[in-house]
C-alpha cells in the first residue's frame, strides 16, 4: 500500500491514465462497448477540445497564483462576435479569426492589467467579467440563437483531416519523440548525468508509439482527426514548450511560487501577469470559435459554466492551488477526465442532476488524491 | 537519584533512512537554563519537536523521563499540560487580536454562554505583563501594534500563562534590539529563580554564555558534550560545534578601498499605514570603491527601509537619490536597480529570497534567465554550466542542482540566493542581514567571499544586528537611530561601545571617529 503511494507520488500522472482507464471500462461496459466505438472516442475528444483549449490558458493562469472566472463567458462572448461577423457581416474567416482572436488578447490583456497593476484581486475580475462579459453577449444577439454560420467555420469546429494526413501526423510526432529522447540521453551523457537506462527509454518510446499508432487507427477509422483535436495538439505542444523551454515559462513558475522574492530579483511580475491574462484571452478566443463552428450557431448560453470545467481539469491534472507548479498535460488529462463523465454519463442518460453532483464529487476526490500523496509539503 | 525535572535518554529519529538524531541525553534541572548548541541541520529543532510531542511518542526511540514519570505525548496539547512550552522562533501570535486575547489563545476565560470574559484575561494579562517588566503595555491593544521585541515578550507571557515549568525558547532574540535582548535575559534570570527550566536555542552564543547553566552542543544528530557553562567560554562552545579549531570568526581578506563611486542622497522613507511618520530621515551617505560599509542600529531603527529604499523595494512613499559614477541612477523598481548594477539580497530568505518549487539551480539563474536565452528557449545546457560554476565558488553544498531548493539547510540557501545576485554582476552589492540563521561554517564563507569581492572591487552595503559582525569584516560603520544617521566611524579600534552609544544618542547630531571627513568626492583610505 505504502510502496503504491510512493509509485503515484512520483508518477502521479501514471494515477490519472490509470483513473481515466477505470472510467473507460466502467462506461464501457455499462454500454455494451458503445463507449469505446471510434465514432464516439472521436465525439469524446472533440467534445474535450473546448475545456482543453481553456484549460491550457487557466494552467498557466493558476500557476502564476492567480484565477479566472470569467473564461466561460468570455468564450460565449468572442464566440457570439465571430457568428455574427460570419452571419450578419459575412466577413471571410481568416479576417474573423484574427479580429475576434485580437479582441480575445484585448480583453484578456484588460483583465490582466487590473489584476497586476491596479491590484484588483483576479477572483474579483473574473468574477465581474463574467457577469458582465455575459452580458454583452446578451445584448449583442438580442438573447437569440445567431444561425447559420457558413461552411468554412464549421470546418474549425466539425471538419476532419482526410486519414493520410493523420497518418503523416502521427510518424512526424513519433519521430520527434524518438529525436528528443536521442537528444536528451545524449545531454545527459555531456553532463555526465547517469542516463536514464535504455530499457526505460526504450519502453517509454514504445509506449508513445503505440498510444500514437491506436489515437491514429481509432480516429481514422471513424471519419479521421477531427480539426479541433489537431489543434489542441499544438496547443498542447506550444504550452509545454512555454512552460518547460521558455524564459517566460520559468518566470511563471516562480511568480506563482514567490512573487516578492521574484520581484526583488529583477523580474517584472506585473508584465507576466499581465501577458498570462493575455494568453488566457487569446485561449477563450479559440474555444469559442470552435464551439461556435461546433454548434453551427452563436448562443448566447454557450460557454456556461465552462471556467468551472476548466479550472477542474487544472486541479484534476496536480496543479497546485497556491501556485508555482502544475503542467500542461496534466491539466489536459484532467479534461479528458472530465469530459468522459459528461460524456459516459449523457450516454447513459444519467439525469443532469446526477451529472452534476458526479462531477462535483470526483474533483473535490481527485484533488484530495493529490493533497495527500503530496509527500512533505505544507 | 532524579532531581532532573527532565530527561531525554538514547533519543533516535529517522526520517526515511537517514538518522537525523542519533543518540541524544539531555538532562535539565528545575531553575536550570540549559544553552543547546549546534550548527543549522545538526538536530536541535527535531529534538525540540521531540520533545513537544510534535513527533508523537512512538515515532522516535528512547525515552523522555517528565518530573520522574515516563512521557509518552502523542500530541502538543498533553505536553502543554505536562508544563512544556516552545516559543518557536517564528512567532505565533495573531497580529490582529489583542495582546490579552493572545496571551489566552485556546484558554479563553469565558462567561456563561461561552462569552469572553475580557475584564478577567485584561487583569490577569496586565499583571502577567507587570510580571515581565512591561507595565506601560495596553493588552486591549492589537499586538501588530507591538514591534519585534515586545511580540516576543507577548509570547512568553502566553507560556506563562500555561503555567510552564520547562520553557523552550528556539532563536527568541533573532528578532530583538540589543536592549530587548537584555530584557528577555533579566525575565529568564527571574523565571529561573522561580523554578522554571529554560532550554535557550541560539546562534549568539554570548547571550548563551550568558544566561545559560549548562551548555550541550550537538553535531551532525550526535550529542557531543554536556559542560557547565562556568567551565566553557565562547570558544570553547564554537570548537564543539563544529568539531575544528575556528581560530578567526572574522576572515580577513586584504582589500583597497578606492575613490567615491556611490552616493545615497536625502533618502527619506515614510511609513507604510501612517504615511505622516518617517521611518527613514534625510540620510545621505558615500560608499567608496571595494569597500564594505556596515550599517549598525537597533532593530526598527530604520536600516532595512533604508536599504530598501536604495533598492527600490520599499513598499511605502520614499525620496531620494541614488548616484553612481557621479551620474544619478534611476532605482525606483529592482529590475532597474539591477540593470544599473545595484542589487540586494534581502533581509527574510523564505519571504523575498527563495522560490520554493523551483530547484536549487533555477533559483541560482532566476534573475539573469534572459542571458541563456536563443530566441525565447532556454540554452539548458549553457545555464547548467553556469550552475554547476556558482556552485563550486560558493562552496554550496547539495547533491544535485536539480533538488528542491527547501531541501538546503539555511546556510546554503542563503549561499544560493547570493549566488542568484552575483551573477548580476552588480557594482554595489547590499547584504541585509546576509548571516540570520546561518551556522557558523556557512557564516565564515560568506565573511570570505565578501572579503573576495570588495578585492575585486564590488563595494558592499552590510546591515547587521550584529556588532561583533559589523566590526569584524567593515571597513567603515554607519550608526542609524530612530531614522537619521547617528554615526559615520572608520572601523579603526572602534569598539561596540562606541556603536551602541551612537545608536542610542539623542541629537541629530552625526558622530565621527579620527578626522574622517567622509564628503563626496574626498580621497579614499588604503587598508589592508
């Protein structure tokens, strides 16, 4: 028992795809297989896509010691903007994604500025930008459904790649796995680190490629990888390379961690602040062009309650609540968990309520897991 | 056999499998004041929470023989009632409760109903007060109202005020003036001859050789020596302590003192919650090429705010000029101060200086992040080469650069958060307090190394609240009292006595020693 703690507390992410697994078999079976069926996997991480995309914004966003609130309706907002300029305007897609991405950066960078230089505490921010960025939404479409929005948006939202495409994808991505793993045991032989042994890399990569090979296989024998999984794909790549590879990523890290004594040594914490709210802006941005393209219509209830699955997915996946560690994948596991309940539940056609007392309990259980296995500290 | 009121026989505690207390007898007589030494790391907090029960019996082994009977706490609560207290050297009071509701924590007296019965804990906390020599407080008062030095004081009268007959003070006067010291050790005297035990955990080891009946030094987990104190000295303990001859506390590296390059000009800082209050008053100074300028005072005195103020970090309303090269410099945040070559170790490590997710390394490199940089990407491998130089210069000693900065005992995070300043490459390095809860090895390092870098021509800016520090490794000493500058001295047979009687004069006036007329732009001295 003991020796498991251990294991978990070092690999507490090995814990989490063992969770995800328990609630895949559960769903599973409890369908007769329906669960597991390529058409619905593929459903399942389009569905995550959009608590995905802002769950890589609020991972940084919570590291740095801070909370948003107000995502959910910021991407109700920017998504309602994109589907009248594509309905009403009929302005082309690429001068609506940068218009509505640049309103994104804008407001996030408004919300960032009262945070860290005027000091306004972010649980307030987020709090008031969500009713008020609600609002807005409600104003600008007149409560009604703004429909329907052209082909091409619904692409970013409902298109896939054609399966040969996946395919190149998926021996790219196992070839840059194999080139960083080659890269690293050669840093670490420069160094004269012990390297990691061989058998280790070597089933870490074939691990990799199998979990490639089978996200692969499964979505291509459905109708191919949908186009916002793709994009959470880069996303996923862009952030972990921030978090782990940056200046600015590091910068992260210590302002959640100790925001005076990074003060004091010369770092400008309001600036990362500020362009962490930034990022945050741009995510809600995405997500709601993709929700929108997903629903084929601006709503003026989308995005409810979206902050709340996000900032779960962050918690979930180990980041810390008082800052200074956390990661990107982890966050992303933990909005796999959480859209499989939505969707495994929905299937079984849980009523709402249930729903909602299932997922609350399994964050306030997940959270606890990771308090207690947090060996030594406060 | 037992007139011990207690004793600690044979105790052993593991953390995983390295023992950090191997074997370790402590013996303490009623009205016995007991001086635990040894260096930061060598165990002398896990014997205390040993003791407290903070480690419940059972996780530990040997026993504790309480007043004749065998302890066996499993919690604080039982030791507290036992008669054991420990004033932690953080203190634990509630800044916004009153002193009396302080003193009562957890043992409120209460009216029927559960009210408070304030008149009563007022009396009985007035008196408690009187009892410790400290009539003119106002216990209805919030103890934020209180400064270092009396908090301390509010503390033991809590203690008392559980009826203690063995009291554990860990570090009490890390945070008190010379004269609050000396205070604390006169109600020590006089708890003594009431028949309370004291075990007193201390750096200063004169206020241990002064207080103290019996000295007990550990090392490494180890008991090395139990000695009356009548048959010790200073030395003595030091020697115990780290196990080696330490024939000069106060390393001195040869080092010329050059021309004029740095000038505080009319630094005037006002107080954070009471804007109208000076905490720093029109204080102007020079500091010379490769030399290492003391700042002495009481604590409160003003010296922290003024450094800080220098640094851009002061946190209220202040003025003032920064002039280096004879070109003023614009410090008003610490990134500008940084960029101009000023920067600053600060006084609290665990507030201001460590960033504790971040491992030793990443800390080291922090503030110069940007320089190992290619287009946004960290050059992993040039910043790890940096590492692994500062931590060879600074003797740091970790097992990898990789662990938890928290991992460090106090001397070698505080070697870290001076390497992450010195890779600035400042002109003017301020050290506030740069040795508080240092162990005496680590201490003569960092004299050597500030010893290293005035020869290499950095002039450095010392606080220090502590005299023998500042006469040992200054080469000028700047007295600050209440705000202004009380004294300018050159560190020439300049004695304690001379500092303290600056700090503690009345005028505006400044004094000096010899004919030091320290103006801007006058000709260095050469020392060696």
């Amino acid at each position: 028992m003991n020796q498991l703690k251990q294991l978990f507390t070092r690999y507490k992410m090995l814990a989490l795809v063992i969770a995800i697994a328990v609630i895949w078999l559960f769903f599973s079976w409890e369908t007769d297989g329906g669960f597991l069926t390529p058409r619905n996997l593929s459903n399942l991480l389009r569905q995550m896509s959009i608590t995905g995309i802002l769950a890589c914004g609020m991972v940084l966003v919570i590291i740095s010691g801070e909370i948003d609130l107000s995502v959910g309706s910021l991407l109700g907002l920017l998504g309602g903007v994109a589907a009248i300029l594509d309905v009403v305007y009929h302005l082309p897609l690429p001068l609506n994604l940068c218009i509505v991405a640049g309103c994104g950066l804008l407001i996030g960078l408004a919300n960032g500025c009262m945070t860290a230089y005027l000091r306004i505490p972010s649980f307030i921010v987020g709090l008031g930008g969500m009713l008020a960025f609600r609002g807005i939404l409600l104003g600008i479409t007149g409560g009604t459904t703004i429909a329907p929005v052209s082909p091409e948006l619904v692409y970013i939202g409902q298109g896939y790649l054609p399966p040969l495409v996946g395919v190149v994808l998926g021996v790219l991505l196992f070839a840059l796995t194999l080139f960083l793993t080659w890269r690293q045991r050669s840093n670490r032989a420069l160094h004269g680190l012990a390297a990691h042994s061989l058998v280790r890399d070597v089933v870490r990569v074939a691990a990799i490629g199998a979990v490639l090979a089978g996200f692969v296989y499964t979505l291509n024998s459905y109708d191919g990888i949908p186009v916002p999984v793709l994009l959470l794909l880069v996303l996923l790549g862009v952030f972990s390379y921030i978090t782990s590879q940056t200046v600015f990523g590091r910068r992260i890290y210590s302002v959640g961690s100790n925001m005076e004594a990074t003060r004091l040594s010369g770092i400008n914490v309001q600036a990362v602040k500020l362009w962490i709210f930034g990022i945050m802006g741009v995510m809600c941005a995405l997500a709601g062009l993709v929700n929108t393209a997903r629903l084929a219509a601006g709503s003026p209830s989308a995005g409810n309650m979206g902050e709340l699955d996000a900032i779960a997915a962050c918690f979930i996946g180990g980041t810390s609540m008082r800052g200074g560690s956390g990661t990107v994948y982890g966050a992303l596991l933990g909005a796999l968990v959480i859209t499989s309940l939505d969707n495994g539940m929905s299937m079984l056609d849980v009523d709402s309520y249930w729903q909602m007392i299932v997922k609350g309990s399994i964050l306030v259980l997940a959270v606890w897991v990771d308090v207690s296995t947090r060996a030594g500290r406060r | 056999m037992s007139d011990y009121l207690l004793q600690m026989n044979g105790i052993v505690k593991s953390f995983g499998g390295v023992k950090a207390l191997n074997g370790i007898d402590i013996k303490v007589r009623a009205g016995e004041c007991v001086g635990l030494c040894g260096e930061n790391g060598a165990g002398k907090s896990t014997l205390m929470k040993v003791l407290s029960a903070v480690y419940p019996h059972g996780t530990w082994e040997g026993e504790i023989v309480w007043d004749g009977q065998p302890l066996k706490a499993q919690s604080i609560s039982e030791t507290e009632a036992a008669g054991i207290v420990i004033i932690h050297q953080e203190l634990t009071l509630v800044p916004d409760l009153s002193v009396a509701e302080n003193i009562f924590m957890g043992h409120e007296l209460t009216l029927p109903g559960g009210r408070m019965n304030y008149p009563a804990m007022i009396h009985r906390a007035e008196a408690l007060m009187r009892e410790l020599k400290v009539p003119d407080m106002n216990v209805a008062l919030p103890v934020s109202q209180y400064g270092g030095g009396y908090q301390q004081l509010v503390e033991i009268a809590k203690a008392l005020n559980k009826q203690a007959r063995l009291l554990i003070l860990d570090e009490p006067s890390s945070a008190l003036t010379r004269s609050e010291i000396e205070v604390l050790l006169d109600i020590i005297r006089d708890l003594k001859a009431k028949g309370v035990a004291c075990v007193y955990i201390s750096h200063k080891l004169d206020e241990v050789a002064a207080v103290c009946d019996t000295i007990s030094v550990i090392r490494d987990g180890k008991h090395i020596a139990t000695t009356a104190m009548a048959d010790m000295d200073i030395p003595s303990i030091i020697t115990q302590m780290v196990g080696r001859e330490m024939s000069n506390l106060y390393p001195t590296e040869p080092h010329t003192v050059g021309e004029v390059i740095f000038e505080a000009r009319n630094v005037t800082c006002y107080d954070v919650d009471n804007p109208k209050r000076k905490r720093v008053d029109d204080i102007s100074f020079v500091l010379k090429r490769g030399e290492i300028l003391g700042i002495a005072g009481l604590v409160g005195a003003g010296r922290t705010e003024l450094v800080s103020a220098l640094f851009g970090a002061y946190p209220g309303r202040y003025t003032g000029e920064v002039w280096l090269d004879g070109k003023p410099i614009d410090t008003r945040t610490p990134l500008k101060s940084i960029r101009a070559g000023l920067c600053m170790v600060p006084e609290d490590r665990k507030r201001q200086g460590i960033i504790p997710d971040l491992g030793v390394g990443q800390n080291i490199t922090l503030a110069v992040l940007d320089t190992f940089a290619h287009l946004t990407r960290i050059d992993a491998e040039a910043e790890l080469g940096s590492i692994d130089k500062e931590i060879a210069r600074m003797h740091l000693k970790t097992a990898s650069p990789f662990l938890p900065i928290t991992s460090l005992s106090g001397g070698n995070q505080q070697k870290a958060v001076l390497a992450k300043m010195l890779l600035t490459q400042p002109r003017v390095l301020i050290l506030d307090e740069p040795t508080r809860g240092v162990d005496v090895g680590a201490k003569y390092e960092i004299y050597k190394l500030m010893g290293a870098l005035a020869a290499s021509g950095v002039s450095i800016i010392m606080v220090s609240s502590e005299l023998a520090e500042v006469l040992g490794v200054s080469d000028r000493v700047l007295v600050i009292g209440e705000g202004q500058l009380r004294g300018d001295f050159i560190n020439e047979g300049l004695t304690q006595e001379q500092v303290l009687a600056a700090a503690l004069s009345q005028s505006g006036d400044t004094a000096h020693n010899k004919n030091n007329n320290d103006r801007p732009g006058a000709v260095g001295d050469a020392r060696q």
